[in-house]
C-alpha cells in the first residue's frame, strides 16, 4: 500500500471552486473506487491538498490524469511513500471547501494553515491522523461537498 499526499494552486476564480470541487469528486467517487483508491480532498484559499492510498500502480494512474488536469498547477508531493495498511477506509472521496467563511477555533485553523503549506508533521502516517481528525471536525464537516 502507498500513500501520496500533494499540494496544487487552483488556477480558476475561486468563486467556480464549488462547482469544479462538486466536478472533480464526482470523478473521483466513479473512477477511485474502481482502483481502490481512498482519500481526501481539502481546499482553501486557492491551494488543494490531497492525500491518495492505494497500491503505487494505481496511484501513478491517477496522478497521471490529476496532472494533467488544466484546473490547479505547481504540484507538489510532500509525501510519497509505502505505508502499512490504509487510514481511509471508504472509496468515496470526501471534499472540503473551507472557504474563509468557515470558522475554525484558532487553533485548529493553525493546524490547518501549517498542514496546507506542507510544513506540517511531514512523516506520512502523523500527516493522515492529523488529515483524519480534520475529517471528523464537526466544523470542517460543514464545508463537505455532497456529491
Ligand atoms: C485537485 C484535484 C483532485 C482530483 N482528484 C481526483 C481523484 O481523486 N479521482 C479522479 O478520478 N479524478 C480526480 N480529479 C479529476 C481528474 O483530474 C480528471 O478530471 C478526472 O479523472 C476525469 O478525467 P477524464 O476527463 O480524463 O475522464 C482531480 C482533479 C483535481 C484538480
């Protein structure tokens, strides 16, 4: 199993983000789970981070395609590497739209920050359980894009 965690800017106003987030994982959530692919998708002031597991031949097939795609640019992987066993467990890729209309409490906002310009815990499996309690924050849920 492998794990690949990238950040990307957004290259399109951020006011079409919802509808190209809503685009984008209703992709995901016909195509990943043909691969067994899981993950998350976060989107915040103009930058995505996604974090990918999966087997590695699966994973280069999707990056491939997430490469080429003309809405986000400079991207860069701040993990990739062979992990154990999944922290994500269902195929369906959730994503967030944490737009600054979001009040996160300071200090989760902190975490968030750091963990978006990839500064954070860049050891892979303290980077997805910190990833995984973003998922859970009630807060954050909030900002989940129904597809
Ligand atoms: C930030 C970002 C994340 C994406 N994540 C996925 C993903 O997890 N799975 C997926 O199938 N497509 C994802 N896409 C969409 C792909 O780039 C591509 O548009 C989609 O797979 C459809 O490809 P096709 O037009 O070649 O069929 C993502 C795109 C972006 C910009």
């Amino acid at each position: 199993m492998h794990l690949i965690v990238y950040t990307s800017t957004y290259t399109h106003s951020e006011k079409a983000a919802q509808d190209d987030l809503l685009d984008i994982c209703r992709a995901a959530n016909s195509f990943n789970p043909t691969r067994e692919i899981a993950g998350t998708l976060f989107f915040h002031q103009g930058r995505f981070l996604q974090a990918l597991e999966g087997t590695r031949e699966n994973l280069e097939e999707l990056m491939a395609r997430i490469e080429k795609d003309p809405r986000h640019r400079d991207i860069v992987r701040i993990i990739d590497e062979p992990i154990e066993k999944r922290s994500f467990v269902d195929w369906r890729l959730d994503a967030f739209n944490v737009s600054d209309d979001i009040q996160l409490d300071p200090e989760l906002l902190e975490n968030f920050k750091i963990t978006f310009l990839g500064q954070g815990p860049l050891e892979g499996r303290v980077f997805v359980d910190l990833l995984k309690k973003f998922c859970a924050n009630p807060t954050l849920r909030a900002a989940l894009v129904s597809c």
